[in-house]
C-alpha cells in the first residue's frame, strides 16, 4: 500500500494548477537556485536559501498557462553548449522548454502531451540530444527508452536489446557523461493491477551503450548496507555527480543525517560509509524544499540549515568536498561483491544437492534390486534357482559342464536322454526369465565341451553375472 500513498503524492504535487504557484529548479551550470512566479513571472534567484533576489520579468512564448505546472523539485535544467539557453525539463509531462536567463525569455518547443504517463523518469543530456528513460505512469512502471526530436517537436521511441530491464523507476539511475553509458539498478517493478507483482526489487545493476543500443548486466547489488538502505524507504534520496552516487540516510527526516553511502562508479562499484551526525544537520521540516538543503555541485556537497526561513540570518550553509568525504569513510566493498560466506553457502547447497541426488540415485537402485530379486524369486522354479546359484558360485572358477550339472542335481543315474531333457528344460526357463527381468539377449556363454564333443559347457555372460551378483 505504501508505494500507492507516494504515487498518488506524486501527482497531486505535479499537478496542481499554476495560480498562485512556482517553479522552481537547481541550475548545475550556475550553482543557483531559480524560481518563477508564475501569478507575476517574475525570475528570481537564490544561493542556497534567503533571500531571493528578483532578476525581472519573463517573456513567455508559446507557453500556455494550463500546461504549467508547480513543481519545486521535480524539474531539471541541462546548459545549452556555448549558447546562454537552456533546457528546462519538467517529470510527468515531458514538456520541453528553454530558458535564457540573461533575455529573460521562456518559451515551450515540444508539442507533446503527455502528462501522467512518465513521471519518475530519468531524464538526461547528452550529445546535444534530451532523453528520457523509464518511469511510472497509469499505475505500473515502465522500462521505455526515449530522446527529444527537435525537428519533429516530439518524444520518439528508442528500441534496445541485450539484457533490458524490465523497469526503470526508484531505483539508481544516472547517465555517466566520461564513459558514455547509463547506468541503474536497485528498479522497482510496480504494477498495481497484479497483487503478486505489486512491487518487486530488482537488484541487477544493468549498463547501457549508447553506441549498439543494447544493455548489459554489471551484477548485482550485494552489499546489505546498500540493500537495507534501498529497501527501507522509497522515498530516499540520492545525488550524483558524475561518478560518484551519494546515498542520504534519512531522507525527508525531520534533523539528522545518520550516515552517508558513496558508490564510485568508476571503480568498480566500490562503496565507502561516512558518519558523522553531528557535522551534516538539517534542522526542521523540508517538504518541497530538499534540494535547497542538500545538494551537490560539481565536487563540493552544500547543505543548509532550513528550519527557520523567515530572516536570511537563519540561514547555515556547509561545504564539503567529496574527497574530504571520502577520506572519512570506511570502505565496505564493491557492491556487486559476492559476500565471503555467499560462497560457502552456495557450496553447501550444491553438496546437499549432489548428496540428494547421489541418495537417490542410491535408494532407486537399491529398489531396482529388490524388485529384481522379488521377480526372480517368484518367477524361477527351485531348480533354475538352484541352477542360477551354481552358475554365480563357479563364475569365477570358469566354465561348468553338462556332467557337473547333471551330478549337482544328483541325474547322474538316470538315462542320457532324460539327463539331456532336463538340463534342456532348465535352461530354456532360466534363459527366458532372465531375458525377460534384464532386458539382455545374451545371458549365457556356451561353448562345446572338449573332453565330450556331445556336450556343452557354460557360463554366465559378464553383464548378467555383475548385476546379479550384486542382488
């Protein structure tokens, strides 16, 4: 039910209608705060918090009033190269817009609608080109890949292959500019009308290639300090810089910061943990205000005390480097690092495997014997039993004559016909059953006897003597 509760804030935050209402971003190109009163269209400005200075009146063009929205965090600016315009992106719609600051104009340049149906989406700036990948909108997220056609005013789709996820929203998300790839991991798979996949984690950490359109899966995140966190609070709240993640402990709490979790992506995932509550304090509620009290520009992470906003002497700002940070840190390892005792439990599950099946290829075969040796008692008369039994004790000694079998059955005084009758019958019903029970065509050796040509000598085939032996 949680996930529902923050969506459903989600929109009625984006979409509330302007009157009365601000937008407001953090420009990375300058390090300043700006906000437009729509009621006035003013421009204004700030460094981390009070007070606002007024820079003058927008020109709008091609802006209507009912597309704006107020959003006081849920916009994002990305500098034109060499030019004093900017983009101005804003989630759940999409819209495109550019800002000149100096000119003070504002104008819309996209002429799509599509508000509701992507918000949460990451979007980023590269190579001249605005994308937009994944989000949440009409109650599932989604993975869809998308860039800004300028010429066509318009959204278009981007087709990828590989191993593509099948979410991007929630998760840890950023385009690393110095490698050319997009990276996320840790996505939230939300579907609201299936109750079993109402939201499901994935923990892959996937890569994307700009250059072949396909995604590739890094690992995974393993490290449970990382997965505790992601996991706690859905609301949290990260930074990046370019090559560092910074995970904010207490995100949208009410004073302290507890700890704060550093993934370098540019090293292999490897992950450091700084704590020191008493030097990072943001005293009071900031609802709508959290990226005025902590953000990071370029290598330098700002914070500021905004309990009280009503004098700009109330006003705390820190600085820190991410460096200093990072000195300060304990490394806990590369988050895609398999824990030692992952292996060993693996292990252990693969031997309680193996001595499953070994257990039960054992059992099995041990009833196969019962069940032959039930058949065989069943199925042979006392005399081939008794055949059978003589031939499996001379086996090893060689082949045994038609005299030897005559006299162990004590026939010996009886006519030669009858004696050749008898040994004839037992071994036509002790070849027919064995043939029938083994599924073997061959179960005696027999040779000529050389002492008496008139005679035979015979012997078990190896095949049929080693299963039976073992019975």
């Amino acid at each position: 039910m949680r996930i529902r509760y923050y969506i459903l804030a989600l929109f009625l935050l984006i979409q509330v209608n302007v009157l009365a209402q601000a937008l407001e971003w953090f420009s990375p190109s300058t390090g300043y705060f700006y906000k437009i009163d729509f009621e006035s269209n003013h421009l204004l400005r700030t460094k981390n918090g009070l007070p606002w200075s007024n820079l003058g009146v927008l020109s709008l063009e091609n802006v209507e009033r009912a597309d704006l929205i107020s959003a006081n965090y849920a916009v994002k600016e990305f500098k034109i190269e060499n030019s004093d315009w900017a983009y101005l992106l804003i989630y759940c719609t999409n819209q495109v817009y550019q800002i000149n600051k100096k000119q003070l104009i504002l104008k819309r340049i996209d002429n799509t609608y599509y508000r509701g149906a992507n918000c949460l989406s990451h979007s980023f700036y590269r190579n001249g080109i605005l994308y937009s990948f994944g989000g949440y909108g009409f109650w599932t997220s989604t993975n869809i890949l998308t860039k800004y056609n300028a010429d066509g005013k318009e959204w278009l789709s981007i087709q990828a292959k590989g191993d593509v996820p099948t979410a991007i929203t929630m998760g840890l998300t950023a385009y690393v500019p110095s490698r050319d790839r997009f990276i996320t991991m840790a996505n939230h798979f939300i579907n609201d009308t299936d109750t079993k996949r109402n939201d499901l984690v994935d923990w892959d950490i996937y890569e994307y290639n700009f250059e072949n359109s396909e995604f590739v899966i890094k690992g995974s995140v393993e490290l449970e300090e990382i997965k505790s966190f992601l996991e706690k609070d859905m609301t949290r709240h990260y930074l990046f810089n370019g090559r560092y993640f910074i995970l904010l402990d207490k995100a949208g709490g009410d004073k302290n910061y507890d700890a704060i979790y550093i993934i370098d992506v540019l090293d292999d995932f490897k992950t450091y943990s700084w704590k020191n509550s008493k030097r990072l304090v943001i005293e009071g509620p900031n609802s709508g205000n959290f990226d005025k009290a902590l953000h990071i520009n370029g290598d330098t992470l700002i914070w500021t005390n905004l309990s009280y906003q009503s004098s700009p002497n109330n006003i705390k700002n820190y600085r820190m480097m991410v460096n200093e940070v990072l000195r300060e840190s304990e490394y806990l390892g590369k988050l895609n690092q398999v824990p030692w005792y992952q292996s060993i439990i693996e292990g252990s599950y693969i031997l309680l495997a193996l001595g499953f099946i070994v257990l039960v290829i054992f059992l099995f075969q041990k009833w196969k014997k019962r069940k032959l040796a039930k058949h065989l008692k069943i199925m042979l008369g006392e005399n081939e039993k008794m055949l059978l039994d003589f031939l499996l004790l001379n086996y090893s000694t060689g082949f045994v004559s038609g005299h030897q079998i005559i006299a162990f059955f004590g026939k010996h005084k009886s006519s030669p016909e009858s004696q050749r009758q008898f040994r004839a019958k037992m071994f036509e019903n002790l070849t027919k059953t064995l043939r029938l029970l083994l599924g073997k065509d061959q179960i005696l050796d027999v040779h000529t006897d050389e002492k008496d040509q008139r005679m035979y000598t015979y012997r078990l085939n190896s095949d049929v003597y080693q299963i039976l032996k073992s019975l």
